[in-house]
C-alpha cells in the first residue's frame, strides 16, 4: 500500500478551495505596479531590494550597483503599462509589515538605451520594446531577473508555512469551538491561498520572459552551438584567455532551453552510446529473422522482431535492454530463443542465470523443456532451498540456473550481511562487491562469478530501490542483462530507477543523474513536466520494446483473442447500508484530519500513518458489505489473551543489542523478505522472535509453511532468511508489542489496556465459524449487501444462460468470500477457492479440479494470490468486486483469462458503489495509468524515431537547439 492512499479520504477541507479564492486580472501578475514605471527615475526605486529589517537603506550596496545601473526600468512580468508613482516614494520595510508583501524588484536597463516610448493608454506594453541592444545589458536585466525568480519562490515557501500554520489551527479545538474564530481563519486561509496563486502565476511568467532574455542575449552576443558529434564552446570556454566569460556563459545555459547540456560532459559518450539505439521499427519487421536451431516450435511474426531487436541491443553498448511486452504475448519464448541465438563463446562462461519469482520457477523448467529440442543439450538447475550449488564453478556446468528473488535475495543478504550493517543507514547506497564473503560466500556474487546473461522475470519486483531484492540483482555480474516485465512502471516514475541501475544504462543508472534529468523534471510545476515525459520516452525507446495484443503487423493485429468486454456495474447501496457507511465515512475524516494536521495523538508515535490505512480499508470493506468492518474491528478487541502474552514475554527477553537493532530497521523502513514490498502499516510487521527480522502479516502463514524446520506439539519452527537462524511460530512478536515492551517499557497490565492486536491468521472453516456466530449475535439473519446482491445475480445469469462457461471472483478480502460462499451454498451454487491460506499443493488441487470437473464452475480467487503466474483460461467470466490501489494488478488478474488459448469472449464485470471511496480509488488508478501509459505508449517509439539527431541530444540534455528563427 501506497503513500497516495491517505489522499483518498475526503479531507478537502484541509486543501485550499478553489471557489473560495478571488479572481485575479493577470496585471496582477506585476510585483512592481506601484513603485515601477518608465517615466521614474531608476535609482530612486533601484534601492527596494536592498532595504534592511530596521528600516535602513543599505547605502553601501546601493554604492556598488549604481554606476552601472543609471538608467529606466524594465517590468518584466507584466505586458500592460502601469500607471506613474511619485517620483518622492520611498517605501521601507520593518519588522511590522506582511512578510508576503509583493516583491518590488525591478529591472533595469542598459544606459545607452533612451527611455521606451509610452504608448497610448489602454494598447499593451511589449517588454521586449524595451530591451538592450547589447548581450552585456541584456546579461545585466537576466542578473536582476534571476534575483526576482529567487524572491518568489522564497514568497512562495513563507506563505506555504503560514498556510499549513493555519490549517493547523482551524482544526485544533480552540478553533472549531469558536465559530467566529473558525470564520476569520477560514478567510484568512482563502487569502493566502489567493496570494500563492498569483505568486505562481508571476512565476511562470517571469520564467517564460527569462526564456526570451537568454534567446536575446545569445542573439546579440552569438557563439556556436554545440552539435551532437562536439562540443567547440566547451573547447573555447577551455582557453585560459576565454576563462572570465565562462561563468556567465554556463550561468546562462542554466535558464535557456535552446543552449542547456549536461554539467556533466562525461556523460555525453554514454548519450551518444543510447542514441545510436534508436532505429526506425522498419530497421527490425524488414528480413525475417531464422528461428534458432534448438527451438522446438517457430516463432510467431512478432516473436521474430522481438529477437532480431534483442539481438541488436546485446550487440550495442546497452548490452540488454526491456522487454516489456503485453502479458500473453510470450516473452519467455523470445527470451529462450535468445540464449539459443546467442551463446557464449568458447572460452566464456556459458551460463545464463534466470531470477523468477517462486510460482514460476517450475514454469520456467517446463518451458524450457516444450521449447527446446532434446538434442540441443541445453541443460538448467532450479537453485531452491535443498537444491543448491556451492560455487560458481558449479554453476557453469549448466547452460540455464533458474533461482527465485526470495533466495537470491537470502543469499546476498548472508554474503554481504557485515557490509549491508554498515550501510543501514544509507538505505538505497549498494556495497562496494569485494566487500562480501567474509561469513559465507555465495556462488552468485563471489569475485569469478561473472554469468553471461541475467534475465529478470517480472521485473516489477524491483521497482523499489530500497529493498533487499532490488539490490541483490543490482550487485549481480554479467555481459548481458534483460528484464521481462509486462508493467515495468506501475505507480511511478521513481519504479524506473532500480531497473535502469540493474541494466547499468550510463548515464542514468546513477540515482543522481536520473532525478536530475527524470523524476525531477516531471514534478516540475514549472514547463519541465512535457519535456522530462519527452525525456522518458526518448530514453526508453532506446532501452525498451513494448507491444500489445492491439499492435499491428501487417495491417493484422499481433494477436488475435477473442474481444474482451469489460462491463462497470454500478449499483446503489441499500438505506441502511449508506447511513452506516456516511456515519464510518464522517468519522474516519475528522480522524484522518487530527492525525494529518498533528493536533490528535498520531504525530506523537509511529502508528499515526497505519492508523489512516485502517481508516480507508475499513471504507473499503463497507462497500462491500458492513459485516466485514464489524469483523475487522471484532479481530481487534478479541485478539487472544495468550498470544499478547506470547509476544509480551517474548519481548521482554531481547538485549538492548537486538532492540537497537530493530529499532534502526523500523527507522530505515521493514522490508518482508517473503513478498519483499516495504511494509508501510506498522500494525502489518511481524517480528521473529530469534533474531528480530521482519515479515509481513499476509506473509507470515506462508513463510512458516514453505520453511518449516521442525513442528513440536503443532508449533511451527523455520529459518529466516535474512540470518539463517531458527525462530519459534509462538515466539512471534508484533511490532506493536515490541514497541510497548522495549521502548514504553509498560507493564503487562498497561499492554492490555493500550492495544488492539489483530488475530493471527485463520483458515477458511475457523474465519466462516466466527461469521456465524456473529450473524447469531445480529439475530440470526445474514442480510445481504447491494455489491454481494449484484454479485450473485451475475453468477447466477451466466450460469443460466451460458451453462457451459466459468466464472472467477476477484476480491482482495478473504472474510468477503467467506460471507460469500453462505450464499453461494444457499443458492446450490458450487465453487472452489484459491487463496494466500491454502498450501501449494491445495491450491494446485483447486485449479486442476476447476479445469477439469465441469460441475465446479465458479471460482473464488484472491486479487493477492492470483493476479500473476496462473493460466485460467478455462473461465470466460470475469468478476472483480472492489477496485484495487494499482490498476495494473487488476489486469495482470484479467489476463489469467484473457491469454493464448482462451476460445471464447471474456467479460470482465467490475462491481462499485457510486459516491464512496471506490470513486476516489478510481480516480488514482486513471492517474497512475495516465503517467504509465504516457511513458509507454507503442506510438511515443514511432514519434521518437522521426526526431532527428539534433531534437534527440536536445531531449538528453546533450546539445542546444540550432537555429532561433523556430523561436
């Protein structure tokens, strides 16, 4: 979960309100309309920049400036001529006055240019009329102009604090508890927010006009411009009699977009290198290329173009690349067809390591084993748990090693473990790789251990450079390296950094250069945004290779499925299922106001941000059916005696060593080295008792089962994976608890009044046990929901009048399908389930019967377990009821039906409740589609091959724009 789930929650309030801000003419886009005007003389208003707190004027800096300076003003942020001000004015500042009064910067010009002509009233004032004929005057104008930029954004910052002061206040009870405070705070917000508005806009004006000076002054001052191929300014500005117009002419670049490069000229080897991978699609669909001799099956068209591009990238200094194919349309077949097209030479290692997630690895064997002739002799090795090689050497002997990121990421943890506890503080900062290997060498990063490829299945594991997962691949060795990934961005931006520092693409595989030239450009409010989306696109169409099932080669679509129709059902919650969830909604806003605004008690302890998640699951679960928050909150207060006991005791027995130790880890962020997402919720971090290290709630049934030791008396002991030590099932411990015990230091009597633990897991027969009893204790009757109403409905319209077809059930909630599956039994309706509690070998089960039984025809799938790794185009009907945070996980569970193989149509019915959270929820995930689908759209490859050489270096930052008669 997300950081931008806290925005869904209705707190507008907290927000400036559009209607409630004045409407500005744009003259008031001029800081100086009172005190500039041609026909004052300057040096009487020269002095305002230069004012003291007391009240003083600073003569000496008035001193230094005024001989240059003896001539009219320029406004250069407004275009409307302004009304004289005395020539007598004097304005001083003290301590007293608004420190959000408008800047009074003005400008001036060079002293051998007359006074601009005043026109007529009324007609518009060109500033550029007013212009230096001279580069020197014009340098003098983008100096004052650069100092007035500074003064807004400074304005900007101050209002900003000032707001959110009072935001502050209007929440705090002092306030709300005086209504005519409340109305004179409220009106003193929307005044701030009006001022901020009108700083932007003077902003973006000033920067715009900023623009044109640097144009000016490049025009009257001409130098040449660097081409792609060179550089001849930085080869003048070398000369040690150019020197003292360096500083200038680079201050200049600064602010004009037609002459801005890199600081960095080392960079401009590693551009060049990703610009001759730009090819037109035309340079890979001409020629065939032949199917390489150790496949069993030919490859389809765009199966073809997708190897002679993969070929091409290993041969270019990229030596890999992205491909980022729609899901189904056979990555892993064009990644086996490579090993085959392109093995190692004589005397290099042979062995092309395969990094998977766990469900896949057994996949990745079969395929090998379909797509390859048996005379090919290509042999591989799943390095899995028991099965493991001990050095590298080892490992050579096999043409593939197939290991999953759970055990990569345990292995480098164990190589590098001295190394990654210096570097904890340093939460992104990778270990130099000499540094391992003092305690245990893994053959995966020892000094020889150089494979000749590395592909990275599901990509998007790594899409945060913070966890252990993304760095263990990173430290990885290679001559080549690829990613698959169906989504290689599914949020952000920032998802894009890990993978380029896997793929090493120079220059931007430094975190630096990327938010340089990337992630900072698209937060720009500033005009960067469009040009950093360029940036993106230029860069991945030199990396990456994306197709759809829509993509088309001759005329024909790629792949030819049958449609998919994706159905919204929108229905209305029943009378008392709103007044329930308005009342929940009401108050989980006021929560969520104290804690943001740090007037309740969230500020003081570290479960302030879990505390507004469980707020917005709590909505969630309204939507779906009331009964899932009065479980939710059920777990809460009933969560057993016992096992805080557990916890407590448990707790009690940690050094101060293991306490500190945690206690970084909380500070730097818990990763669980099951799933490896970073575990946001607080409440969510389980700790094993051994040795402290964390796993996630939704991972800590799964990680005892797949790495169960030893079982005494139904306890469940395993390994960590991070330290190798065995730890306990019953020594588990919350983070919560470990809070209360090691930090609080509270008594046990204290622990019990202050918290509210969830229960741990429970199976599926437990979790319908509880449902009972609490239906029994509503009065015996389980009503049912408007989304679960419409649900069945569906279910039972398929079945009708399609008898020979399937339907899945998505959902993220285990206690909704437990509710479900009452009515699904009251109806005789039979189904199969598939989620994170059941074992592998019954979930393996569920799916074989569900291919095969054609009395089972519905199956209840978890959105968690489900959406990647499972082939279910048996169903034909797709049913997800509630929306998910990531769009993107939403259709990686639409595409288990929607793939190679499926013969019939496939409905995907989506199931909201209009007026709720779920609007807001969809709302985030069209954004979050909008970024990703901006920086790979197929189309922005084509439009990026007709750029030519010149726009292309302009996009990296390489050279200026030729040429102003385009300005």
């Amino acid at each position: 979960m997300s950081a931008d789930e806290v925005q869904i929650l209705d707190v507008s309030e907290l927000s400036p309100r559009q209607d409630d801000r004045p409407v500005r003419d744009s003259s008031d886009a001029s800081p100086v309309s009172s005190l500039v005007s041609p026909q004052v003389p300057a040096m009487q208003r020269f002095v305002a920049p230069y004012r003291r707190k007391d009240g003083i004027r600073d003569e000496t800096k008035r001193q230094k400036v005024e001989p240059a300076f003896k001539s009219e003003v320029i406004d250069l942020t407004s275009d409307a001529e302004e009304e004289p001000a005395p020539a007598n004015e004097k304005r001083e500042y003290t301590e007293n006055d608004d420190m959000d009064q408008e800047d009074d910067v003005v400008f001036v010009k060079s002293t051998n240019i007359s006074p601009p002509t005043t026109k007529p009233s009324g007609q518009p004032h060109d500033f550029r009329e007013s212009l230096p004929a001279t580069a020197e005057g014009l340098r003098n104008v983008l100096v004052q102009a650069r100092e007035y930029l500074h003064r807004l954004n400074e304005n900007v910052k101050r209002l900003m604090e000032r707001r959110t002061a009072v935001i502050k206040y209007l929440t705090s009870d002092a306030c709300r508890n005086d209504a005519k405070k409340t109305d004179h705070f409220q009106q003193m917000e929307s005044a701030i927010s009006a001022k901020i508005e009108r700083y932007f806009l003077k902003i973006r004006t000033t920067s715009e006009k900023i623009q044109v000076l640097c144009q000016y002054e490049h025009h009257f001052n001409p130098r040449p411009r660097p081409g792609v191929q060179g550089d001849p300014l930085l080869r003048y500005h070398a000369e040690p009699e150019n020197a003292g117009s360096s500083a200038r002419t680079y201050d200049t670049y600064a602010f004009n977009p037609y002459m801005q490069r890199f600081n960095n000229y080392s960079d401009a080897d590693d551009i060049q290198h990703l610009l001759d991978t730009i090819k037109p699609d035309e340079v890979y669909e001409d020629g065939d290329v032949r199917d390489p001799e150790d496949l069993s099956v030919a490859l389809l068209k765009h199966q073809k173009i997708g190897l002679k591009w993969m070929l091409s990238m290993e041969e270019s200094a990229n030596k890999g690349g992205i491909l980022a194919d729609d899901m189904g349309l056979g990555k892993t077949v064009q990644a086996i067809a490579l090993m085959a097209a392109n093995k190692a030479g004589p005397n290099e290692c042979k062995t092309n390591l395969v990094v998977a997630p766990v469900s896949l690895l057994q996949q990745w064997g079969q395929e090998l084993d379909f797509k390859l002739k048996k005379q090919s002799k290509i042999s591989y090795f799943i390095f899995h748990q028991g099965n493991k090689l001990n050095t590298f050497k080892e490992m050579t002997r096999y043409d593939v090693v197939l290991v999953s990121y759970n055990t990569l990421t345990s292995e480098m943890k164990k190589h590098y473990r001295l190394a990654l506890e210096e570097l904890k503080t340093k939460k992104a900062t990778l270990p130099e790789r000499d540094d391992g290997g003092s305690h245990y060498r893994s053959p995966f990063y020892t000094s020889d251990a150089v494979f000749h490829r590395i592909i990275l299945d599901e990509a998007q594991a790594i899409k945060n450079k913070l966890t252990q997962t993304s760095k263990a691949v990173a430290l990885l060795d290679s001559k080549y390296r690829w990613c698959l990934s169906g989504t290689p961005i599914q949020n952000n931006i920032d998802e894009l950094y890990p993978i380029l520092r896997f793929l090493k693409i120079k220059p931007y595989c430094e975190e630096a250069r990327f938010k340089e030239r990337i992630s900072n450009a698209l937060r720009s409010k500033y005009g960067g945004e469009t040009r950093g989306v360029q940036t993106v696109q230029a860069l991945l169409t030199a990396i990456l290779l994306r197709r759809t099932k829509k993509t088309l080669i001759d005329g024909k679509p790629i792949l030819q499925l049958p449609e998919k129709h994706v159905v919204v059902n929108h229905v209305e919650m029943k009378e008392d299922e709103r007044e329930f969830y308005y009342n929940l909604e009401a108050q989980s806003a006021d929560t969520a106001k104290r804690i943001l605004a740090g007037s309740g008690d969230g500020h003081k302890h570290k479960g302030g941000y879990s505390a507004i998640l469980t707020l917005l699951l709590r909505l969630r679960q309204a939507c779906d059916h009331k009964f899932l928050v009065k479980i939710g909150e059920n777990k809460e207060r009933e969560f057993k005696v016992s096992t805080i006991k557990s916890g407590f005791e448990t707790a009690k027995r940690f050094d101060r060593t293991l306490c500190d130790q945690i206690n970084e880890q909380w500070k730097n962020g818990f990763s669980c080295q099951m799933c490896f997402d970073v575990i946001e919720a607080d409440a969510n971090v389980i700790l094993l008792g051994s040795c402290g290290h964390a796993v996630c709630r939704d991972c800590q049934e799964q990680f005892f089962e797949d790495n169960t030791e030893t079982v005494w008396n139904g306890v469940r002991s395993a390994r960590c994976k991070t330290c190798n030590k065995s730890s306990s099932e019953s020594l588990c411990v919350e983070l919560l608890v470990f809070d209360s015990v090691c930090n609080k230091r509270l008594e046990w009597r204290d622990v019990q009044k202050q918290f509210n633990i969830q229960t741990q897991s429970l199976n599926s027969a437990q979790r319908i046990e509880k449902v009972k009893r609490l239906i029994a204790s509503e009065g015996g009757q389980l009503e049912v929901s408007a989304k679960i109403e419409r649900c069945l409905t569906l279910i039972k319209d398929i079945l009708e009048t399609k008898p020979g077809e399937k339907v899945i059930v998505f959902s993220q909630f285990m206690v909704l399908f437990d509710i479900l599956e009452l009515f699904l039994r009251d109806h005789g309706i039979e189904y199969l389930r598939y989620d994170g509690s059941m074992n592998v070998e019954a979930k393996s089960a569920s799916v074989a019967t569900f291919y095969q039984d054609p009395n089972k025809k519905v199956m209840l799938l978890s959105l968690k377990a489900g959406n990647v790794g499972l082939t279910l185009t048996c169903a034909s009907h797709v049913i997800i009821l509630e929306p998910f945070w990531n769009p993107f996980v939403e259709k990686q569970a639409q595409d288990r039906v929607h793939r190679i193989s499926q013969v019939r149509e496939v409905y995907v019915h989506r199931i909201l409740i209009r007026n709720t959270v779920e609007d807001r929820i969809i709302e985030l995930q069209a954004e979050k589609e909008k970024l990703v689908e901006s920086a790979l759209d197929p189309t922005a490859r084509q439009q990026v091959n007709r750029l030519s050489r010149v726009e292309l270096g302009f996009l990296f930052g390489l050279n200026g724009l030729s040429g102003l008669e385009n300005v």
